[in-house]
C-alpha cells in the first residue's frame, strides 16, 4: 500500500490511478444533483382524474353539477358583502394600551391621529376607518416610510372605541 507522501514520487500504473480517483459524471447529472427538485407539482392530480374525483365526490354529498351550472357567472350583488375576519392585526403596548396616538404639527395647528404597530393590509384598514366614522377617504391615508395610518384631526377617542368594539 502506497503512502499519500509517497504517492507524488511514486509512478502508478494508469489502472492503479483509475481504481484510486472517482470516476467523471456527465454535466447533466451533476446539474440535476445541484439544482434544487420542484415541488410545485409533486402531489398535483392529472386533470381528468382531478375532475373524476370531484363529481364523485359531489355525487356521495348529493350536489349534482352540471357544467352548465359550473360555467355561468353570478349575479352581481347591489348590496356590499359582510365583512369578515379583518386582515390586520394592532398589536398592544408593553402597558396594554392600544398604539393609537395624537400628534400635533406646525406648531400646534395640525392634528394628527397615529395608528402604529399595525401588521397586514393596512389600506384595508384605512378605507373601514373612513367609513365607519363618517370620514373622507383622503383624510385617512397610509404612511409609506413607517407603515402607521394616520388620520386628519382629533379622533383618538373614537378610533380607540372602534378598536375595542372589534375585540382589539
């Protein structure tokens, strides 16, 4: 058995050298070990099983679909739709308090009312303020640096109440 320290003054035998270093792999194969796998489309049904499955599965239910019915539009509702479960969250002060603040601007003139620690769709949650308080969309606006919604004039006394009333 050579030495590695006796391998580089040594002269192996071409077959010696086969049997030591690992054998070449295609790019391809190499491309495939690296790139990572897709998992997009792993547990995806193939189209005309997805279909079979699902009017097996409204037949044991009892719904009979036609594609008819499956093709055409629903009607338009005049009326708006109920809300749900709001896609925000305000989170509470190390006090308990909700972050709701009155800030005063060019020297005392302007009031401000501050919305902070506030995560998810925040638009969202500026066009409920104006409208459930009676506001115009412009005075309720989104700040872009900071994320807070801010709201022209005194209102912190309401957007409190209207926070607490939401079970914030």
């Amino acid at each position: 058995m050579l030495r590695p320290t006796n391998l580089s003054r040594a002269a192996l035998p071409l077959q010696q050298l086969k049997s030591i270093l690992p054998k070449p792999q295609p790019i391809s194969i190499i491309h495939q070990q690296l790139r990572p796998k897709s998992t997009i489309n792993k547990h995806r049904l193939p189209k005309k099983k997805f279909l079979a499955l699902r009017e097996q599965l409204a037949a044991e239910r009892g719904e009979a679909q036609t594609p008819a019915a499956e093709s055409q539009p629903e009607p338009a509702q005049a009326e708006p739709l109920p809300r749900g479960p709001p896609p925000f969250v305000i989170s509470r002060t190390a006090s308990l308090n909700l972050p709701i603040y009155l800030e005063s601007k060019r020297g005392g003139n302007k009031k401000l009312t501050l919305i902070r620690k506030l995560e998810g769709d925040r638009t969202v949650l500026a066009q409920w303020l104006a409208e459930d308080l009676g506001l115009d969309r412009k005075k309720v606006r989104v700040k872009a640096p900071t994320n807070h919604v801010e709201v022209e004039g005194q209102y912190v006394d309401e957007v409190r109440q209207w926070f607490e009333a939401r079970g914030f």
